[in-house]
C-alpha cells in the first residue's frame, strides 16, 4: 500500500476537526518544503553572482553605450 493510502486510511476514521488537523499539518510540510527548495536556489544563484563582478569586467563599465 503507497503512503498516501496509507495516510487516507488513517485518517478517513477520525473526526473532522482531528482531519483538519492532519490536513493542515500536511500542507505546513509542503510549504516548508517549498520553501527549502526556494532558498536552495537563492543560495546556488548567489555563489554564482560573484562571478559576474571581476576586476576584468571592469572594462564593460565603461563601455560606450550602442
């Protein structure tokens, strides 16, 4: 049996407030998880953005603009 029936199972037994509950729970960890992801990326973006400001590409600062 997956997990998600497994879950269904024992919570289709309880009373609606205790279902709440469960659900409520639920969508707590996938909005954590969401957020997780979301500072995984923020952090993998921000190592990469101190490639983008070298004393080499100093010279496009001063390029005329086309």
């Amino acid at each position: 049996m997956a997990i998600a029936e497994r879950v269904y199972e024992s919570v289709k037994g309880l009373p609606a407030t205790a279902a709440q509950e469960v659900l409520d729970f639920a969508s707590f960890l996938a909005e954590r998880e969401a957020r997780r992801d979301d500072r995984a990326l923020m952090l993998a973006q921000q190592s990469d953005l101190g490639d983008w400001d070298t004393a080499q590409d100093d010279a496009w600062n001063h390029a005329p603009a086309v």
